[in-house]
C-alpha cells in the first residue's frame, strides 16, 4: 500500500485551490496525492467573487467589473464597488491553471481513479476501485450520499447559464448585473446574472432558492425569455452551457471531521448558507489549512474559520426565507435600497464589526427576522 503525507479526494475548486499552494517548496518534503475520476477539462462552471486585492488565481481572472447594476420592481441602482472588484474566472481555465502547477512539481502526483470509500480506523485509508493509499490527513472534498439534512435549514441555490454572443453591440461591458428579480417569482427567490465580457458577449444565468429543481426545458425558458423581453436581444448565439446545484443549508458538516479526515469545500460548509457563494471562503480555508501544517499542528484547527455568530445570522436568513416570513426578492431590495454594496460585501464576507452588523439588520424587513431570531433561540 503506498503512503503518502496527504491525500486529496477530489479536484473541484476546493481539492485544487489546496493541491495549488501544497505545490509551494516549503512542502517539498511531504509526498501528497490528489484523486480525482474525471479529466477536469470542460467550462461547467464559473467562479466569481468579489476581491479587494489580487489573489494567485489573478492571471486567469477572464473578466473584472468595478460597477455593478442591481434591479427589481423596486429598486434600480448601479454602483461603483471600488476598492472591491468583482470578478469571473472559466472552470478550464481554474482546473488547468492548477492541474499545470500539480504537474510541474515532483512531490504532488495526481491518479484519475474512482474513490470507492475512506477507512477511518487504525490507519487512514482510501480505497479506490484500483488501488489502496494511506495517509497521514485526508482531505474530503465529497459529499456523503446519506447524510440527514432534516433538521438543519436547507435549500438548493440551482442554477443554469448561457454564454452567448450578439450581432450587435448590446451590453454595457464595463458594467455587471449583479442580481435582477425582474423576472417571474413563481413564490420563490429568482434573479438573473448578466456577465458581459464584451460589448457583444455575455453570460447570462439564472440563479434559484428553492428544493423544486426545474427540468432543462424549464430553465432554458426562463434564459429565453429573460434574453429577448428583459435584455430586447432576439439575434444571438449561444456559445457554451452551464448548470448546476449548491447546497445553501446550516447542516454541521464539521461533525463529519476525525483526527485525521478533515472536509473541505462545499462537505466542509464553505458554502455561505445565506449566499451560496464560496470562492473566496474556500480559498482562505486553504491558505489557514497550509499555515497550520507548517506549524506542525492538526489541520483540523482550520475548521474554526467561520465565526459562529454569522452561522447564527445565517440561520435566521434561512429561516425567514424557507418559512416564508420574508421574501427574497423584498429583502434584498431593502439591502441595495438601504446600503452600500461595501458593507454587504464585507458582511458576507464575514469580516464586519457588530456596529456594522447592525446596520445590516435594520435595511431588511425588521419583523419577519425577529420573529425568525425567536423561533431558532427556541
């Protein structure tokens, strides 16, 4: 059985953002596996983030807005998000930027294999349909098949995205929409990313809160018509497809963590359960994960990351949307009405004061979320 210092299971955006900087020198002693079953080469998705400095992953950013645009019935307003910038990365181009830096350092390897099972007992051992690999600290980038999300908040943020290309020049390039809930509800949360590239070329995705995942055929209708009645673009192509499905739930992923099995990514709660975005929580878990290993201590330290009090602000997000005390729709217009866009970056963010959590809390509507804050202190 070959033995190794740490395996990765899994090469998404979290086994790869951690495979990238375990490529550093100061790792150049440790031998370390990164398992993954598919080749990792196609666009399936898109990561986007807003930053307010320049991250390792600078070089393949295809595309950067400093202005924003939020729309719906009752708030229109564009933004300048300076000092943040937002910003898109392609799926290829994130999996081949790292799988090169995997490929050019010795102590890394890489196996396309299929991961059967992780055996947590006297050693550490993952079990592939071909081999067998022992570990100091795995690391888990999976999600469990079984596991029970029944008392834990949790909706499904589903989604699906068109890149297309116009005829002519139809979008503002220097400006993204950020979110637009000018489209039907349905008695759900719905809005629509525009993304654009250039003048001719955008990304155009619809984004939904809501366990009832539609058919293909459901989501392409809503991109159509959202395209030609909202953007009045009827002549264009589309170029690529995306689509997909983040959990946004306050399920204790952490319980599932040993000694020596540590998850990350989405099965390590790095998805933000009031937003569903990830990228940037991802890639300051990877970077507390690599300075405590070269401290010499237990990885499973990382896990304090995320504070506890947003977990609880979290909780009463979801609370009030999936109870139907609030609307989604309403609550972030009140946020974007009521805010700037900085602060309600910083708080996703986690990085607020409590006196700018308080500002926070008063843009929304105020009983819906006491009343939440009631039932989850009960």
């Amino acid at each position: 059985m070959e033995k190794y210092d740490y395996i990765i299971c899994g090469a998404g955006l979290a086994g790869l953002s951690l495979a990238y900087r375990l490529c550093s020198p100061d790792f150049a002693s440790k031998r370390i596996l990164l398992l993954e079953k598919d080749d990792k080469v196609i666009n399936d998705r898109t990561f986007c983030h807003w930053s307010k400095e320049t991250s390792i992953y600078e070089d393949i950013v295809s595309k950067k807005w400093s202005q924003l645009r939020f729309r719906s019935l009752s708030c229109q307003r564009s933004f300048d998000i300076e000092p943040y910038t937002y910003k898109m990365i392609r799926g290829d181009d994130f999996y081949a930027w790292n799988l090169k830096k995997v490929n050019s350092v010795s102590h890394v390897s890489i196996k396309k294999e299929n991961i059967v099972n992780i055996e947590d007992d006297d050693q550490i051992v993952v079990h592939t349909e071909n081999a067998s690999y022992q570990a100091d600290y795995i690391f888990k980038t999976y999600l469990d098949a079984n596991l029970d999300f029944s008392k834990s908040h949790y909706v499904s943020q589903h989604f699906m995205g068109w890149f297309i290309q116009t005829e002519e020049d139809k979008f503002l390039e220097n400006e993204a929409t950020f979110m637009d809930f000018n489209i039907p509800q349905k008695g759900e949360t719905r809005f629509m990313y525009v993304l654009p590239t250039n003048n001719k070329t955008a990304l155009v995705e619809l984004a939904i809160f809501s366990n009832a995942i539609l058919s293909v055929r459901e989501y392409e209708t809503i991109l159509k018509n959202y395209i030609e009645e909202n953007l009045n673009i009827n002549a264009y192509q589309v170029l690529e497809k995306e689509k997909g499905i983040i959990p946004m739930t306050t399920y204790d992923f952490n319980q599932h963590d040993s000694k020596n099995i540590i998850h990350i990514g989405t099965a390590g709660g790095s998805v933000k359960p009031s937003s569903g975005f990830a990228f940037s929580r991802i890639q300051e878990h990877s970077d507390l994960i690599c300075k405590i290993l070269l401290e010499g201590k237990n990885p499973l330290l990382a896990q304090n990351l995320f504070k506890s009090r947003y977990k609880k602000y979290d909780k009463i997000f979801l609370n009030a949307i999936l109870t139907d005390k609030a609307n989604g729709e309403n609550v972030f217009s009140r946020m974007f009405n009521k805010l700037p866009p900085q602060l309600i970056f910083k708080f996703l963010d986690e990085k607020t004061s409590f006196n700018e959590d308080l500002k926070m809390f008063t843009a929304p509507p105020t009983l819906p979320f006491i009343r939440a804050f009631f039932e989850e202190l009960v």
